[in-house]
C-alpha cells in the first residue's frame, strides 16, 4: 500500500470531515492527565500525549458492560456496534488490544468485546511525549504490533500516514493526502526511533529470559513477601492495565422483579475478593488470601504464563500500573529487576 502525506494545515480538515461521518475517539486532555473520549471537533485531540489514564480497549470492553437483558418471556443480546474511528492509539496499546484480540477470539468467540471490535477503524500514532514510568521500547520487542489499519507520524510540516489494511485506505478519502516524498517517509522513520531512544527506562533482559526467571522464583517466599509487603489490595494496576481481562458477572433486577440486565464489570486479581469462593455447604473459601500470593500471581501472569500464548509477556511497558499503584511497589521494571537480579 502506499504511504501518504497530510500537510499540517490539512490536518484539522481531515479529523473534522472524519467527526462529521462517523464517531472517532482519541486523545483528549483531562486536567493535568489525558483519556481516550469522543471528540467533538479536531481542537480536542492531543496527539502529543504521553499515556491516557485507561487503555483503549476501554472502547471495545468498557468497565461495566450489559451482556443480556431479560423479562419473563425472552433474553436479548445487548449486542449493538457503532462504527468507530480510534484515532492516535500508541504502539504499545495497539499490542494490547492485539492480545485481548486473541484472549476474547479465541475458542468461544465473545462477541461481546469482538462486535464494537471489528466495527472499529484503529489509527495509531509516533510517539511524540514519553511518559515518565514507560517502559515499551525495552520489553516484548519480538512482538510487532498488528492490530491497526493505519500508522500515522508527526513530521515537520505535517503527518506521514501508513494504511495497513483497505479499512486505512479508505480513510484517505476524507483528506488532501498526496504519495510521500522518500525524505518524507525517512523523517517519519527517524522519529519514530527517536522516541524509542527517549524511552530510557529499561529491562535488558530477552522476554525468554525473564519469564524462565520469573517462573523460578515462584517459591521464594522472602523475596515475594518483600516486593509487596506495601500493597494495599487496591486493583489500582489491573484496572489500569490495557492486557488484564478478567470480569465479573452480576444481575441487576428491575422492580418487578421479573426483568433486569445481566451485566460484566472489570475485576481485578489483587483485590482480596477475586479468588474468594463460596464452598457448597456455604463456608467461604480464599485461594490467594495473602496479599503476597496475588501480587506474585499477577506478575507470573504478566511475564511468564502467557508468554507462549501470546509469543510474548502480557506487558506492553506503557507504566500505567506504576504511576496508578498509591504504594509506588507496581512498577514492573522494579519488580523484574530485583527477581533476575536475585537469581542471576
């Protein structure tokens, strides 16, 4: 496909004609912080954002999500996809929901996140602000990310754009794009790694590496009771992690008491209620009722026990858990480097 180019001044013409015909969710400042909302005009994007608060799969598995609603007669689907644009999503979070893809795809397709899913076009965006805990240029680099129909790239003098699949193509046809100069494709290129050189937080270690390490240190003990000996069970990491995927599944009953709407809600592995049970005969029963035990889990889930799966560790390195996380004990890159340090 070919590589196109925006000049700066077309730019806004672009994202408007794009509001005017469908709905496109992006970057936009929140205070002092960024989310990914509607956009109602093309002043409220921010592509030179560093990390929005929640990932983008927010758009496809939202935090509370009807499944079904119900009467006495009949159940029906909450099923309903609105064409979207996803506008100015990183590469780090296009790995993200590059996973949830194959998590929710596979075996029993959910239809649930894959419906809003494939009725939406992601572009994603250079890097151009790196957040202060990010981590991505180091960490699950055998891993390309795939989940996009365009690329786009902030050069001087305006956008170098990449459609990676028709969906992208099509894209191009609500702006003044024009085929980009050779120049203009090497600026993009030099940006691009640029802002992997500016990511300067690291991990040296081989995603192999780390996850044979990270499995051998299960049964220590010490060393896990040690790393989250200030966690507070809070679930601030998962909730704000773009690969966690776990739910929890409640009704919620009208008056009548006869319909209502059985809704998923995003869970968390660190909170002290996830792994609780109720036994048959009423007594209640918690599998991870240390906290150490779950922050342990958590971090086997992220760079050990999906690896295989995935091709790679279920982290991105976007440093959203450890600028959420109140005890500042989350950080990845903390918590790795004292394990293969331990067992070098």
């Amino acid at each position: 496909m070919r590589t196109l180019f925006l000049g700066a001044r077309e730019f806004a013409p672009f994202v408007d004609l794009l509001i005017g015909s469908t709905r496109v969710i992006g970057p936009v400042a929140k205070r002092q912080k960024f989310v990914f909302a509607e956009l109602e005009s093309s002043g409220d994007l921010r592509l030179d954002y560093d990390v929005t608060i929640l990932p983008p799969k927010k758009v496809f598995f939202p935090p509370v999500q009807p499944l079904v609603c119900f009467d006495a007669a009949s159940v029906r689907d909450c099923i309903d996809p609105v064409p979207t644009v996803l506008l100015g999503v990183h590469p780090y979070d296009v790995k993200g929901i590059d996973m949830t893809d194959l998590l929710f795809r596979e075996r029993h397709a959910d239809w649930n996140y894959l419906g809003q899913r494939e009725a939406t076009t992601i572009v994603a965006s250079g890097v151009q602000s790196v957040a202060p805990r990010a981590f991505w240029a180091s960490i699950g680099t055998e891993i390309a990310p795939v989940g996009h129909d365009a690329f786009l790239t902030a050069i001087d003098g305006g956008y170098v754009f990449e459609p990676r699949t028709p969906k992208g193509v099509a894209l191009a046809r609500h702006g003044a794009f024009r085929e980009a100069t050779p120049e203009e494709i090497a600026a993009a290129e030099r940006a691009n790694a640029e802002a992997a050189e500016r990511c300067s937080r690291a991990l040296p270690y081989t995603s192999a590496e780390i996850a044979e390490r990270v499995r051998a240190a299960f049964r220590d003990e010490a060393m896990w009771d040690a790393l989250a000996l200030d966690c507070f069970s809070c679930g601030s990491c998962n909730t704000v992690c773009p690969t966690c995927y776990c739910f929890d599944v409640r009704d919620t009953w009208n008056l009548d008491q006869t319909s209502g709407t059985r809704s998923r809600y995003w869970d968390a592995c660190l909170t002290r209620e996830f792994a609780s049970v109720t036994m048959a005969g009423g007594e209640k029963e918690n599998f991870r009722e240390h906290h150490q035990s779950r922050f342990r889990h958590r971090f086997m889930r992220k760079a050990a026990y999906l690896n295989e799966k995935l091709g790679g560790p279920a982290c991105t390195g976007c440093g959203r858990c450890a600028a959420a996380c109140t005890a500042d004990i989350a950080d990845p890159v903390r918590v790795i480097t004292t394990i293969m340090e331990a067992t070098a």
